[in-house]
C-alpha cells in the first residue's frame, strides 16, 4: 500500500472483503472508486509533517467539502450575510455533494451527499471518457458540444441517460446510479447508436435539471437569496447559468476557480477563524476580490 496526497493506493479487494466494499457502496456507506480509501487524519497529518517537516500540533486536517463552501461563502462579495452554500463534485473525503446554510462568520452543513451512490461529476467524467475525450480534464469540451445537438437526439439521449443516472430528492437528497455492474459498459450500453453530440446535449440537460432540482429543493428547505457554489461541478458555467437566472436567486457567486485547486483558499480561511477563536479576537474574513493578481501592465 503507498500513500499520496492523502489518499491510500492499494490493490483491488477480492473475495468477501470485495464483496461486502460493493454492499457498503450500494448503502452509501462507502465510497466505491476502486483502489482509493481516505486515511484516517492521523495518517494524513504523518504524511505532511514528514514532508514538510512540520511540527505535528502545527498542522490541523479540514474537510474537503467544508474547504469548498469556505471558499465559496468568504470569498463571496456578500461574505457576512445570509446565504445558501452549495457544493458539488466528483468526489471529496466520501462526498459528492452538500447544502450549508451561512450567515457572520458560521457556516452550518444541513445535508452531505455520499458519493458512493453516484454523483454528478463522476457521471459527468463518465460520458467525457466516453465520447473519447480525457477525464478530468475535458468536461467543458462536452459542454461546449452539448448545444450542437440536434433537438430530438439531445431528447433521446437525455431520456437513455436519465435510466441509468438521475436526481433522488430525499434527505439527504441523492445523485444515484440507477443500475448495478460497470458504469462504463452501462453508459456505453445505454447510448449505442445515439449521435456524439446528441449525448453531449443529453448529459448536459441531465447536468442542468439535476442541479436546477437540487437546488430549488434546498431552497425550499432552508431559505435564503444569496446562493455561493463551490465543487468541480460548478465550472459547467452553462448550468451556473441557469441557475442564475432562478426567479429566487438574487446574487450568484462562484468561486475562480471553484475546483480542489481552491480548496487551499478555504482551509485558510477556516484556518483563520479557529486561529481569531485561540486568539480572543473577532474574526473579519475578506472576499477574495477580483481574481486579477500580480502587477498591472498597460
């Protein structure tokens, strides 16, 4: 077993160990990517001190998604009011996906998704890899394509998708795959003799309506105006869009750029309220500001 960036790299379980993985999965109890098992935070607090030379007492481990809505809420030009926090992504310490309410400087997490059901962004890598581009890395191309649909094969594809992956309102609410085995060999299955573009556009509205579901429900749940989003999912700036354009949405933030690249950025600003709470001083967190750094060139 090897450790790397804080995620154990272990060779596939097999026989009933294997088994009762998939079982736990299948519950949401476990996140089910193959090979992967969050260390404990012992484990990962060893694995920096030791690379960094870091008294251990100097380090503290934050959550992925708290790191997330930190990022989008304080970092947000409405930091301090009354907001509603979304995050959404692939994966992160077993979730996929949480709701937070904020409002100072307190942000209270009222639901966490567990990405071993299903999650958007692994849906959405899923058909990227499938229509031949990389994962991880060329989701936006499959945005972008997503409009030259045609009409009616966007329609067919959406309607083929949608029997495989969907939306589960709930609580907490759920993004679940719908069928069991290879989730490759389903989506391939799923989408044969349907167009490139025509699943481009089907991914995309199931993307879209699933978000745009997610959302009003949380609103309706908890309130609020203001909505900051955080997560890899959000850099589908087509369903920002229209999430946006909610009749109850009165300001949309989004942090650049709101992948794990910015998760640094939240755990400094949680870092920086646990730091004023040791230190006896109100803590005043700034937005992040425009994202234009280093000197000015005319």
């Amino acid at each position: 077993r090897r450790g790397y960036y804080g995620v154990g790299l272990e060779t596939p379980r097999r026989g009933l160990t294997g088994r009762a993985r998939k079982l736990g999965a299948r519950l949401g109890l476990l996140d089910p990517a193959p090979g992967k098992a969050p260390l404990a935070d012992e484990e990962r607090r060893a694995h920096v001190t030791g690379h960094l030379g870091l008294a251990a007492e100097r380090v503290r481990i934050v959550d992925h998604h708290a790191c997330h809505a930190a990022a989008a809420y304080f970092g947000s030009p409405f930091g301090g009011r009354e907001a509603l926090v979304l995050t959404n992504d692939n994966s992160g310490d077993g979730l996929c996906a949480t709701v937070s309410t904020a409002r100072a400087t307190t942000l209270e997490r009222r639901e966490a998704t567990r990405s071993g059901p299903g999650s958007l962004g692994s849906f959405y890598t899923l058909v990227t890899l499938l229509l031949g581009m990389k994962p991880g890395e060329h989701e936006y191309k499959v945005m972008g394509l997503a409009p030259y649909a045609p009409a009616g094969g966007a329609e067919q594809a959406l309607a083929a998708l949608r029997a495989t992956f969907d939306f589960a309102p709930g609580e907490p609410s759920r993004f679940e795959w719908r069928t069991r085995g290879p989730l490759y060999r389903t989506l391939l299955e799923a989408t044969l003799g349907l167009r490139f573009d025509a699943i481009a556009g089907g991914a995309q509205r199931l993307l879209e309506e699933a978000l745009l579901r997610w959302a009003r429900l949380a609103r309706e749940r908890y309130g609020a105006e203001r909505l900051a989003l955080g997560g890899g999912v959000f850099m589908n700036v087509k369903a920002n869009m229209l999430l946006a354009e909610e009749p109850w949405v009165s300001d949309l933030f989004v942090f650049p750029s709101c992948g794990d690249e910015s998760n640094a950025v939240g755990a400094a600003y949680l870092g920086y309220l646990t730091l004023c709470g040791a230190r006896g001083t109100a803590p005043a967190p700034r937005p992040f500001g425009p994202a234009y750094l280093g000197p000015s060139l005319d």
